[in-house]
C-alpha cells in the first residue's frame, strides 16, 4: 500500500468520523411504555405543518410554513384554504408559524397566529402575533388584530421563535429568537429578538410587566437571553410557561420561564458554533439562569406539550418534545420546577415539527413533509 494510498484512507476515515460526530445523538433511554402505544398517520397533504389547534367541533386547523392555513375534517385535508390571512412572507425559517387557541375560545371565538410581517420599517420581515376570529362556514378569518409586532425588520432569514402559550391567568406569552443577531439582540432590552413576551388577550401590556418603567426597554418583554425557542407550554400544576430553545451546535436547552429573568445566550451556553470552534468560554454566570435540561448533542427540540389526557395514563404529567434532527419523540419525566430524567419513543416517526394535545385527548404530532400523526392507546 503506497504512502498516498494510506493518507486518502485516513482521511476519508477522518471525514466518516467528522460527519458521524456532527450528527451524533444524545444517549437517551428507550422508553418501556411505548408499548402500550402506538402512531396512526391522521392526515397528509401540510408541508410543514407548524402549528395545530383542534376547534370545539373537532376539525383541526392546521398552519403550513409555506403561508397557508388549512382544515383537516375527520383526518381529510379540506380542499378550500382558509382565507383572510394577513401579508406573510414565507422565506428561510419564516412564514406562517404557531397558531393557538383563547383558553374562552368556546365564549369569545379568538385564535392566535404567529407570522413572519414585513409591516413597519426597514427591509425584510420580523415574527408578528395576531389575534382573529375563524369564520367555519366560509372559511375564512376575520377581525384581524395585530397584537404586537416585533420591530427592526432584518432580511435574516432564521430564529423567528413563535410559539405561543396561555398562563392561568389569560396572559399570552409568544416568543422571538435572535433573529440571526445573536450578538445585538438578545442581551438589549431595548431591542425586539432572542426574548419571551407577555401580553393581555387583547395585546395591551401589564403594568406588572418586569421592565413597565424601565427607560428604552420594550415593555412587553417578560424574559431575555434566549436563542430561539420553538416548545413553550404551560405546567398543568403549578400554570407556569416552560419553554425550549434550539442551542447552536449543542446546548439545546429547556427553561422554566419567569419574570425579568436573563437566560444567558449568547453570553453563556453548553453549546459552541456550528464549525466546533466557541463563542462563550462561560457555561454560567451571576445573573443568568441555568437551563433546567440541556441537550448536547443537539436534539434540535420543535414542539412541547404536557401530556394530560386520560388516553395516556403512562405519561402522564411529562413532557413530550420533538426532535426535528433524529426524527423520534422525547418523554421528559419532570417535577413541578426540576428535570427528572427522559427516554425517547418512537424512533423514524419523522422530522417533529408540532405537537398538540387536542380536545379529544389525543396527542398529535405533525411532521416535515410526512403528514400528521395521532398517538393511540393500543387495544
């Protein structure tokens, strides 16, 4: 075997290694109880399905990324797309995103939708919330209501955040990740970006807000420091918002949400740059939360949602995340304010996008390009 020989071997052994490396996963348990279940696919035809709301009358409403809204009848996607939408700029990691029902949505009928706006100063676009009326009979959405708008429009065209949960008390809480901007905005409480906030239903700011008062903040900001969380629901005991974020090259993270809290990015994280080179040499500092859970490798976590329904009596009060990486679903086993442990189920399930527990109990899971799946109690 001649010297150059020898060298192209170990390199490509090098770059095998190099590129098994990137995408290795974490070790996570499978989990036992996944016996006792099992995936059905519900419905195709959403690209990428990244948020889901069940209605009081069963259909589903579906967002697709690409700009749409659409119906899923009794597991049929509805030929009709839902109308009215606002202007929405479907590039990069943008477009239409979470949707989420008033805890009263039987009594006052308003849903919420995330979207990427180009509305307001500067080129390019930022996330924007909304509240409107979902109209079944004509299929379309009506009293359009912008609640806030993320301002410094950027032409960046990833971590738009987006997902949207209710507290106890009837607040929204939506987010905005650092827009690409990870060194300006996410440590400037004068700035929209790499932050989560809290609003009335109807979009006014509390006066309770953490930075009310504060000069040059933004006043809807209820915490700070975050890279781009794309899970966030409410605690089903103690009502309060937990959330994950995508790390960089590790770090992905999961945080318990609480008023003016710093959560550190970029300034610490378990997680370094895409080429393995660091950013941070701090994984902690004063004033700054530790992550109740972090993956590393990254999992890159989409969806969350606290299992509750009677139909899964093993999971019962955990979490379920999904992996938009390694196509499987994670169980996070936690208590009312600590990370207990997790194991993984149902590997191959496809790239998780949107998780959703529907009125009818079921547990719904959306997938790229892959349709939506339910979880069901096997007979």
């Amino acid at each position: 075997m001649n010297k150059l020989f020898k060298q192209s071997l170990f390199l490509g052994a090098m770059t095998i290694s190099a590129v098994c490396g990137a995408f290795e996963s974490p070790q996570i348990a499978d989990n036992s109880d996944q016996k006792y279940y099992q995936t059905k696919m519900y419905a195709q035809g959403v690209e990428i399905p990244w948020g889901m709301a069940q209605l009081p009358s069963g259909d589903l409403l579906v967002t697709d990324r690409k700009g749409e809204l659409r119906v899923i009848r009794d597991g049929k996607l509805l030929a009709d797309k839902v109308g009215g939408l606002p202007e929405i700029v479907a590039q990069g990691q943008g477009g239409l995103l979470d949707i989420a029902l008033h805890p009263d949505y039987e009594k006052n009928g308003w849903l919420y939708i995330t979207f990427a706006s180009p509305q307001g100063e500067g080129e390019g676009t930022n996330t924007a919330l909304m509240r409107a009326k979902y109209d079944a009979k004509n299929i379309t959405i009506t009293h359009q209501n912008m609640l806030y708008k993320g301002s410094d429009n950027t032409t960046k065209r990833h971590h738009f955040g987006s997902r949207i949960a209710f507290d106890d008390k009837g607040y929204v809480y939506f987010s905005i990740g650092d827009r690409g901007e990870r060194d300006r905005k996410p440590q400037d409480l004068s700035l929209d970006g790499g932050k989560v906030y809290r609003l009335h239903d109807d979009g006014r700011i509390p006066t309770d807000n953490p930075f009310v008062g504060q000069a040059n903040a933004k006043t809807a900001t209820y915490s700070y420091g975050h890279r781009n969380p794309q899970g966030m629901a409410k605690h089903p005991k103690t009502g309060e918002i937990w959330l994950h974020e995508h790390g960089p090259k590790g770090g992905d993270e999961i945080n318990l949400v609480a008023a003016g809290k710093n959560y550190g990015w970029p300034v610490i994280s378990y997680g370094v740059n895409y080429s393995g080179s660091k950013f941070t040499e701090l994984t902690e500092k004063r004033g700054m939360e530790q992550p109740l859970h972090h993956w590393t490798p990254s999992i890159a976590p989409s969806g969350m949602v606290f299992v509750t329904s009677d139909k899964y009596p093993h999971w019962q009060g955990k979490i379920l995340v999904g992996s938009l990486k390694f196509h499987y679903l994670v169980l996070v086993d936690v208590t009312e304010n600590s990370f207990k442990g997790q194991s993984k189920i149902f590997e191959g399930i496809g790239r998780v996008r949107s998780l959703m527990q529907g009125n009818d109990g079921y547990l719904y899971v959306g997938t790229d390009g892959g349709g939506i799946k339910r979880i069901e109690p096997k007979n």
